[in-house]
C-alpha cells in the first residue's frame, strides 16, 4: 500500500508536469504588452489593470488612470488603440 | 590631629584615583582596543580632574602621596583625548583647549589618511571598466535590428506589431522624401528618427539590456544608412 504522502507527491509532481503556464501569469504578459502598446502610441493610460478580451487580438485594456482604450489589430494590420 | 585628617582624606582621595586608572589604562596598550564610552568618560574626567592635580602642584602644599596618583590618570586623559579622533567620532569640543590643541595634530593625521585612502582605491576602480564595455560591439544594420527584435522576448506581440509599424512608417517618410527629390537634408527626420530609438530603449532596457546598449551603440551607424540616399536605396 502507497503510504499518503507518496501520494500527494506523486500528484503534485504530475500536475507540476503538466500543467501550462498559469492565468496570471499570461495576464500579467498581456497587461505589460497592452502598457507597451499603449505608451508606444502616445496614449495616456499609466499602466494597464485589466484586461478584458473581446477576439483574437482584441481587448479592452483598463488603465490605472481610469481610461479605457480597446486595442485590435486592424484588416490592415496595423496595431490601434480607441479610447472608449 | 587636623593635620592628620587631612593626609587620611587625601590618602583616600589618592587611592580613589588608582582605583579609577585600571579601565582607562588599557587605553594606553592598544589604539583599537579602546571603548568609546571610556574615551568619552575619560575625556569627561580629565576636564574635571585637571585643575585641582596643576593646583596641587604648583602650590605643593599637598602632601606627596596624592601627586604620584593624580599624575597617572592625567596621562591617561592625555591619551583618552588622542585616540576619540581615530575612532572618527563626531565628539564635544575639549573644554581644555591645551588638550584640544594636543590632540588636533594627531587628530588630522588618521582622518587625512582614512580619507585618502578611497581616494587611492576609486582611479584604480575606474581603470578597470567592465568586459562589456571595454568590449566595442558591431554596430546593427536595419534588418539586423528588424531580426533582433523580432526574436527578443523583452517585448509582446502587440508592441512588436506596433513597433514594426513605426519603423515602416518612418522608412515611409525617408523613401518619400528620396522620391520628392528635395535637395534639402533629411535632417527634419531626425527627430522622429530619435524618438522611436528612444521609444524601442525605453521598452527593452529592463528585459533585454545586451540588445539595447546594442542599439544604443549603433544609433549613428542606423542614421548614417537611412541619411544616405544610396544605402538608403539598396535597403530597398
């Protein structure tokens, strides 16, 4: 009989292994990406909190100074931010 | 009867004096072995002391016993005052000016040389530069630079689509201005040109430092492409 904490260990080491990079931290990449793409276009925002995603490459990004710009890439695949 | 209640206070006073010399007579054995708060009390007691002991003296009415012990703690004093400055703490003024003017000389001596003593060692840290610095990088072309950003992971997708959309932009304006044929210097696009090298720093510098002192260090050789028409033309 596997004692219990074989067990756990066992599981912990299996969902270590498989297990992908977590929500907050891709969230984290996204919030500094939308910052990124938000300074780089000359926008007012501070830093990005939150973020909500509408599609593939489209969200609407919360700043820290309480503006909100939804950032896509258009047909012409260029990167825009609208302020809502 | 008097006379010899006057010799037993003073033999008492005497002793007391030899009782007070041993913690401060380890000042004398070692510089750095003495306790600041002995120092201070020291010093404190020299003061206080002194006059009555000179007193004594040149009245030399006092017995003899009581001057061999008065002349121990003096010294000591002497050398309590000495050695405050060395520690490099910030004391009171000696109220005995004699003993601040004795102390001064060798007071200036240990600070002067604690205070070069850095002075010495910093040319010899900044003859040394780091490997990286001393080590000259070659200086990024556009498709170099298009390549190191694209494959550096200090940026996000979005900022790189962005970025890239600013460069093409700008090679936009110095293509239009070629084809215009103005014979005036492109010199306008400087500006712009500076602000989005100061826009890619600002977002690599943290993530990616290498890849920016790169960039930072081929600023004038992107320029000198883009400025010149011809190299500017087999970009393209």
């Amino acid at each position: 009989m596997i004692a219990p904490a074989r067990t756990a260990a066992l599981i912990f080491s299996l969902a270590a292994l498989f297990a992908g990079p977590s929500p907050a931290a891709e969230d984290a990449s996204l919030l500094k990406d939308l910052t990124a793409v938000i300074m780089l276009l000359g926008l007012p925002c501070g830093q990005v909190v939150s973020v909500q995603r509408h599609a593939d490459n489209d969200h609407i990004a919360t700043c820290k100074d309480g503006n909100r710009y939804r950032v896509f890439v258009n047909a012409e695949g260029r990167v825009v931010a609208q302020k809502q | 009867m008097r006379t010899i209640g006057i010799l037993l206070i003073a033999l008492t006073a005497a002793c007391a004096g030899v009782k007070q010399a041993p913690p401060a007579s380890t000042a004398q054995s070692g510089l750095l072995l003495v306790d600041p708060w002995l120092l201070g009390r020291n010093q404190d007691r020299t003061v206080a002391a002194e006059p009555p002991r000179s007193e004594a003296i040149r009245e030399a009415a006092a017995p003899a016993p009581s001057a061999a012990p008065t002349h121990e703690p003096a010294t000591i004093a002497i050398q309590a005052v000495k050695i405050e400055p060395a520690a490099d703490a910030p004391a009171a003024p000696p109220k005995n000016q004699h003993a601040a003017k004795a102390a001064a000389p060798t007071a200036k001596a240990p600070a002067m040389a604690s205070a070069s003593a850095p002075t010495v060692e910093q040319p010899r840290k900044s003859e040394e530069p780091p490997a990286a610095v001393r080590k000259p990088q070659p200086p990024l072309d556009i498709a170099t630079l298009k390549t190191r950003l694209r494959e550096t992971n200090a940026i996000g997708v979005f900022t790189k689509l962005a970025l890239k959309n600013q460069v093409d932009d700008l090679l936009q304006q110095f293509r239009a201005h070629y084809l215009s044929g103005q014979k005036t210097s492109v010199a306008a696009l400087r500006q712009p040109y500076d602000m989005l090298i100061l826009k890619v720093l600002a977002l690599i510098q943290d993530s990616d430092p290498s890849l920016a002192q790169t960039i930072s260090g081929s600023r004038e050789a992107i320029w000198g492409i883009l400025a010149d028409p011809v190299k500017f033309n087999s970009l393209s």
